[in-house]
C-alpha cells in the first residue's frame, strides 16, 4: 500500500483490491498471510467506499446547481 500521507487514487485502490480477492479466493495461503491480506482488502474497501462517497456528494451539488 501506499505510505502514510500519500493518497492512493480510487482505481489504484480497487485494482489491489480485486488482487487481493482473486489471491484469498485460491484458499493457498498460510493463515498469518490471509489475515494480513483480509486486513489489506478492507483498509482499501474503506478507501474505496469513501472516495465514492465524496464523488457522488460532489455530483449531486453539480446537479444541484444547474436546477
């Protein structure tokens, strides 16, 4: 992941996290790697969810100042 104070961009975010799922998923990991990688996918399920959530509070301002 990224170091502290450098913000990782939303498709950054979600392409890791669909490798993260796609290397869980192959069920071949040792437990300690699997934790460490379930911990990984749901930081940047959390960065993902709230980059989302700010575009679209920023699209319904947008969509709120053409009416």
């Amino acid at each position: 992941m990224q170091s502290e104070g450098e913000e990782i961009k939303f498709e950054e975010a979600l392409k890791k996290l669909e490798e993260i799922v796609e290397e869980l998923e192959k069920g071949d990991m040792p437990l300690e790697e699997t934790i460490r990688k379930f911990e990984e996918g749901i930081k940047l399920c959390k960065i993902c969810k709230e980059k989302l959530e700010k575009a679209e509070m920023k699209i319904e301002k947008l969509m709120e100042d053409i009416k």
